[in-house]
C-alpha cells in the first residue's frame, strides 16, 4: 500500500520553497546554507545537484524507501536553488511540462531542436 503523505496543493509547496530560496540569496552565508551555495557559484549548486540525484538513485537501488523520500527532497531543494540562480522560475518549468502532457518520450524528443539539445 502507497502511504501519500501529501500536502494540500504540491506546487504550492515548491512555490513556497522557491520564494524563500529567493529571499535567503543575499542573507548571511555563515548562518543560511542557502547563501552560502549562491555565493559559491553556479558550478557548485550544479555540483550539488548531481550529488543529490546520485543519492536518489542510491537510495532507489538499496530501496530504502524512507531514505529516498529524504534524499528526494533534498535534490528538489538544490534543484530549485539551481533554477532561482540560471533565473528560471517555477511556473517556466510547469508550462514545459503542460506542454509534454500525452505526448510520448519518443515523440517529445524527437521533436526537440537539434541546435538546442545536446542529448
């Protein structure tokens, strides 16, 4: 049995995160991790992104179900991190995804730019 521990609206919680993502990007790095990855650079909360989807998977593998959960969030939180650094938004990555809805993985990235993708 799936135990969906889920909150009133999910979008409304990663806005929410986002939002104070945002506001800690100037806080003080010594007291917000938040800062501190801002400060850091790009490459760094690239890095940590990467670390973090290693983890999921690791967790995945092992399945550790409580693990992956914790693991889970900690990459959705570097992953915003990420977006609010490059200056993406959430609701740009939410219309990306409305605009695949139905459309299979092989039709979508058949239809990708060749100029844009490098995969």
């Amino acid at each position: 049995m799936i135990d969906e521990a889920k909150p009133a609206s999910t979008d409304a919680v990663l806005e929410r995160l986002f939002q104070t993502i945002e506001q800690r990007r100037y806080a003080d790095p010594t007291t917000s991790h938040t800062a501190k990855l801002f400060q850091k650079g790009t490459k760094k909360i690239a890095q940590k992104v990467g670390e973090e989807a290693v983890e999921v998977v690791i967790e995945a593998v092992r399945d550790n179900r409580k693990r992956l959960i914790e693991e889970s969030a900690d990459l959705m939180y570097h992953l915003l991190v990420l977006w609010a650094d490059m200056k993406v938004v959430p609701g740009e990555v939410w219309t990306e995804l409305a605009r695949r809805e139905g459309m299979s993985g092989v039709d979508e990235k058949a239809n990708r730019d060749p100029a844009k993708s490098d995969s």
